[in-house]
C-alpha cells in the first residue's frame, strides 16, 4: 500500500492555526496534523471559543 504523504492530502503544506509555523506531517494513515503542539490547538481552540465562533 502506498503512503499517503507523497499522493493525499498529507502532501501539502499545513500551517500551524495558531503561530504559523509549517507543520511536519506524519507518513501513513491518520489525521492530518493542524497545529505544531497539542498545547497550539488548545490554545486556538480557546481562543476561538472565547470569540464566539466555536
């Protein structure tokens, strides 16, 4: 089976939601990385709420 880093959507570019700094993808199956730190997406996902748009 082929990876999916090279041919699906793991083979573009992600930036971090929340300093945006380009983030490592990992190969094989799973979920594509959004943010750099689990600590990055807590804190984006916080910050968005306390907006109002989560």
């Amino acid at each position: 089976m082929e990876s999916n880093i090279e041919h699906g959507i793991k083979a573009y570019s992600v930036e971090c939601g929340h300093c945006k700094a380009p983030v490592e993808q990992t190969p094989g199956r799973g979920r594509v990385k959004q943010y750099c730190t689990p600590d990055h997406g807590r804190l984006h996902r916080r910050y968005m709420r306390a907006m109002g748009w989560l």
